[in-house]
C-alpha cells in the first residue's frame, strides 16, 4: 500500500497566528528538509546586499533599440501620385487586389511565362551572364569627377593665392599648399573608405553621433580649446594640430534629423513632430553658436534642418507664408539697427552697420569687402591670368580663406568665377540625382542634407564677396583653405556616393 503523509489538524486560530508570522510552522510527521537545503524566508534582512545589476542585460537592451533604429531607417520612400510604378499598375490594382470575380472565385494573379530550360553550351553563357548582372553595382563616377576636378582646382588657386603671404610668415611659399594638399589625400582615401560603409550604419548610431559632437563643442571651453584670431572655435590636438567640432556637428545634424524624421513618419507632418525636429536642430545650432562662437555655421545648421523638413513635408504654402514673415521681420530688424546701433561695440552689429554703409567704413569694418569688390573689377572677364593677382600681396588679408574667390575674379575674371559655379552646379545635380534615387527614405534624406549644406555655404560665400550680405566667414567648399573644413566635406561625399552604390539599376 502507498504509505501517507499525516498533516496534523490545525484550528483557525493556529493557522491566523502563522500567517501572521510570516512563515509555515512544521508539523511532527512532515518529512524533514533535506541537507543542505536553506531555509527560504519571506522578509529580507536589512544586511544583506542588493542584486547587482546586470551589465549584458543592459548591453542586450542597447543592441535591441539598435536593431529598431535599424528598422526605422530602412524606411520606403513614399511612392507619389503621378509614379510611373503606380500609374502602370492602375489605381485599382492595390486595391483589389485578391478581389472576388463574378462567378465567386478568388482572382489568380498572372503567372509568368515559362522559359526553356537550357543545355550545354547556352546554359553556361546564361550562368555567366547572370552572375556579372548580380556583381554590376551603380557607381556615380560623374560625382566623383567633379569631387577631384574642384579639389584639384582648389589646390592651383590656393597656391596661387597663399604663396606671398607664405613666404613672408614661414619662409615657405608652399606652407600652405603642402598642408592642404597632404589633407585632401588624406581626405579623398577617406572619401573611398566611407563610401565602402553601409550608410545604415550611421544611421543606427545618429543620436550618439549627435550627443558626440555637442560634447566636441562643450570640449572648446576647456582647457582644450585653442584661440585663433580672437575666436576660440578649435580644439587642440598632438603634433600642433586642431579640429573644429562645428564642421562635425553639420554631419551629425543632417544624419540625426535624416533618422528623426524617418522614426515619426507622418507624425512629421503636424505641428508637434516639426517643433521636435526644430528644436533638436536648435540645440545643435546653439551650441555651436554659444559654444564656439560661430554664427556663420549656427545659421547653416539651423537651416539644414529647416530644408529637411520642408522637403518631407507634403505642403508648401505654410513654408512659404513663414519665409515671407521672416524676412519682413529681418528688414525691419536691420533699418532699427541702422539707426540704433551705430555706437555699438558688438562686432556682429558692427559688421551689419559696415555692410548698409561700406564707404562710410572702409578703411576699417568694410576694409576686406571693398578690396575684394576692386579684384573682381580690375579683373574683367577673362582675368589678368594666373598669379598676376596684386590684391593678394597683402592687401586682403588672409586671401585664402573665404576671399579666395576674389583673387580667382581677379586672375582668370568673370570666366573663371562662372567655371566655378557650373563645377558646383553639376555636384548639386548629381546630390539631387542621388537623392532622388535613393533606395529609402533615408539615404534620401542624407542626400538632400548634403545637398542644403553645400548649397549654403556656396551661396552664402558669393554673396559676402559680392556684398550682399555682411561679412560672416563662410568658406568656399574645397577651394578655401581649412584642414576641418576638408576632411569633413569628403567625408560627406563618401556618404553621397555610398549611397549612390545602393542604388538599383533599372531591371533589377
């Protein structure tokens, strides 16, 4: 017979009191605990240590947003109305699709017609062919022409431009070519290697690249940071060396808003998405502005992030109505400054005041426009030829930083000026063609970033040495002498032809 187990009786009362206890009382004919069994209490004593948290699990918890994030960014373009892909496929296709015929029977879709099966001699051609279709890959070679073209320019005149004021400073008429020239190589290996990298990757690590660069700029007012000019904008590196964080808060801006707009979808399009965009464009805009002290690359990132979400943004008259009152606003600002602020000490409004009255100014705000506006007068249309410039032996001081157009007017003339504009107009083209083939929604959106920085900051540079606009600093992409400046911009190149490679060629 199966032998039991004899619980003895308890009352209410002892069964209370246990409860209350917080643990069960044994009666005599339970078995006995086995050795070394511990004794499992209900209450924790106040001694003992709490559970360490684990550092995998966070680990793993971090991989998953990555791997979300990795999702978002996978994001399709939305295909619009008049696509040729949803015109061919009729507008009932989608929506009847699997639709019940008149008889009741479920619709069959087409199936497509089969191909001969080949033998011998044929079957191993067609193998062949199919595996050189499967290795074909787009390339924007057109891109990368007019990336070493401008490069390759940009070294010529900057010798050109750099080699008195070399020689006077350093001793070394090619101080500055040689320099520039080691970080172009530098920078255009870089280009190939970013370029190999799937632009997803960054994708996945937006927000830290985000959070990195604020951190670079907080870096400037330490101890790190270095003076140049009067501007503390660098931040000290071995081997006498700087970097300048606002240059990598321009990619990190247009990589982390590319990925925000992409994770709110159409929540994008309503007043609250495009505050939260705003304002992440804001904080990076601010630190660049209070953090180094650069409102030339404050403006250019704020609009960046304007432009992308103006393009993601199904309508245009409220931009438009928000532009029209901006610059009402602006020109009521500047005739108030006109007449308040010609006392002031600001250097910014100084330079405005110089800029609405340069002939009043210009033996000291105006000094550098109006001898940059004289260069380009005095070198016609076809120029004085090159290295015969005469505004470069010291009378524009620093010439080749963001007056380098000026001794270019004045050495190869309005010719050259509109050579240079028909270089960045086809590297804006070809953005404009990447961008617009881009496999997603994101690499789309980089494209278009690229595309509103380069954009800026030519048009911006133009219209300081022309003098529409008050003097800012802005430098011409890859022709200005700038080792950050370089090194970033081909680094945003590889990017654009990063994505160029995903592109799927048509039959694909």
């Amino acid at each position: 017979m199966r032998s039991r187990t004899v619980r003895p009786i308890k009352n209410r009362g002892q069964d209370k009191k246990s409860r209350k206890k917080g643990s069960p009382r044994l009666g005599d004919t339970q078995p006995m605990r086995a050795v070394g069994q511990r004794e499992s209490s209900s209450s924790l004593s106040d001694t003992k240590p709490m559970r360490p948290v684990s550092i995998r699990s966070g680990y793993e918890s971090y991989q998953r947003a990555i791997d979300r994030r990795r999702q978002v960014i996978r994001t399709p373009k939305p295909v619009p109305e008049y696509s040729p892909r949803r015109q061919a496929a009729g507008p009932e296709s989608v929506r009847r699709t699997g639709d019940m015929g008149h008889t009741g029977q479920r619709r069959q879709a087409a199936r497509p017609a089969r191909t001969p099966k080949r033998t011998g001699l044929a079957a191993v051609i067609a193998k062949s062919r199919s595996r050189a279709a499967v290795k074909e890959q787009y390339f924007d070679f057109d891109l990368l022409m007019v990336i070493v073209f401008l490069m390759c320019f940009g070294l010529v005149m900057l010798y050109s431009t750099s080699a008195y004021e070399a020689q006077a400073d350093f001793g070394n008429d090619m101080y500055y070519f040689s320099k520039q020239a080691l970080i172009a190589a530098a920078g255009v290996a870089g280009m190939f290697i970013v370029s190999k990298i799937d632009y997803h990757f960054y994708g996945a690590f937006a927000f830290e690249i985000y959070i990195f660069s604020i951190f670079l700029m907080a870096l400037v007012q330490t101890p790190l940071g270095v003076t140049v000019n009067g501007a503390r904008r660098w931040i000290g590196l071995p081997g006498n060396m700087t970097v300048q964080p606002a240059e990598i808060t321009k990619i990190a801006v247009i990589l982390f808003i590319s990925y925000e707009l992409c994770r709110l979808g159409k929540k994008a399009y309503t007043m609250e998405g495009i505050i939260r965009v705003f304002v992440l464009g804001a904080v990076a805009s601010g630190g660049v502005l209070f953090l180094t002290d650069n409102l030339s690359t404050a403006i250019i990132v704020m609009a960046i992030t304007c432009i992308l979400i103006f393009v993601i943004h199904p309508k245009t008259k409220p931009f438009l109505a928000v532009i029209g009152v901006g610059v009402v606003v602006a020109a009521i600002g500047i005739a108030v400054l006109a007449v308040t602020a010609e006392n002031s000490d600001n250097f910014r409004l100084q330079r405005i005041i110089s800029w609405l009255n340069p002939e009043a100014t210009m033996d000291d705000g105006s000094y550098q426009v109006m001898q940059g506006l004289y260069a380009i007068g005095s070198g016609g249309f076809f120029g004085k030829g090159l290295g015969n410039s005469t505004q470069k032996l010291g009378v524009i001081p620093e010439a080749q930083n963001d007056m380098i157009l000026v001794v270019i007017c004045e050495e190869l003339g309005v010719f050259g000026a509109i050579l240079i504009l028909i270089l960045f107009g086809l590297l804006l083209y070809r953005l404009m063609f990447i961008a617009k083939n881009a496999p997603d929604l994101y690499g789309s959106l980089i494209a278009t970033g690229i595309f509103a920085h380069i954009a800026l900051q030519v048009i911006l540079n133009i219209a300081v040495v022309t003098g529409l606009l008050p003097t800012t600093g802005i430098t011409l992409p890859f022709i200005s002498y700038g080792g950050t400046a370089i090194l970033f911009l081909m680094a945003e190149m590889g990017i654009a032809l990063g994505i160029s490679r995903r592109i799927r060629l048509e039959g694909e």
